[in-house]
C-alpha cells in the first residue's frame, strides 16, 4: 500500500464500531433500580432503543426489576403465607409481598416488550414488525409497473 501509514487519531471507525454514550441512570432511581439500569441500558443503547425520550419508561422498568428483587428476597425471610385462625379453621393467606411481587413481574413484563427485552419483542423490534412488509410491498407495487 502506498502511501504514509495511517494512524489512529485520522481513521475513520466503522458505523458497528461507533458507540453511543450510555446515560446515567436518573438521581431518583433507588440504588437497586440503578444497578438494573447500569446493566441494561449499555445492551440497549448498542441496539438503539435507548433514545432521551424513553429514559423515564426504562427507569420505571428498572424500578419493577428492584421492586421484584427486594420482594423476593422479603418471602424468603418471611415466607410467601401466614395462617390465620377461623371459625371455618385453620386457613393460609398470601402475605401483601406476594401480591405487590406478582404485580411488578406484570408491569416488568409490559414494559420489557416496549425495549425488547425478551427474545420474542426482540426479534419483533429487530425486524421492523410489520412496516418492513408493507415498505417492501410498496416496493414491489412500484417496482413492477
């Protein structure tokens, strides 16, 4: 190759090795929920579905995550029901942890679909849904006259 040799400063990266900066989880975040975030966020910003205006969506996801670990970890100490005496005997009852930790796995499941977090609404994020079918039958409409 002719030429001086390139160096580092003056090459250009490739659009795959260009990052984006990761943001910093917001300052109301519990310390649990920024762990979640600290995890996740470099993952989704790589696939571009951490944009500003879905920051505060994805803190709230990352508040179900804590909001289930802390649960978890309360009935394992407590246990997941107590008993209570009745006139119609001896009866179990789910403790409020039980309750609370199902409605966070609920709301983390729908807002884990907005960003993909599963291999299922990954793969329907990845690949356009259904916009892709409709551009490429366009395409083909277009194409064919």
């Amino acid at each position: 190759m002719k030429g001086p040799k390139p160096s580092l400063h003056n090459v250009i990266p490739m659009k795959g090795d260009m990052t984006a900066p990761v943001p910093a989880a917001p300052e109301w975040m519990t310390s649990e929920a920024r762990e979640a975030w600290d995890r996740l966020a470099p993952s989704l910003v790589a696939k571009g579905r951490l944009e500003p205006a879905f920051e505060d969506s994805f803190a709230a996801y990352c508040e179900c995550v804590a909001d289930v670990i802390r649960l978890t970890g309360d009935l394992a100490i407590m246990g997941s029901y107590y008993e209570v005496k009745t006139r119609n005997g001896l009866q179990q009852k789910h403790r409020a942890a039980w309750t609370q930790r199902g409605q966070a796995i609920g709301l983390m499941n729908q807002l884990s679909a907005r960003f993909g977090l599963t291999p299922v609404d990954d793969a329907r994020l990845s690949s356009g849904g259904q916009g892709d079918l409709f551009a490429d039958l366009l395409e083909q409409i277009n194409g064919s006259r």
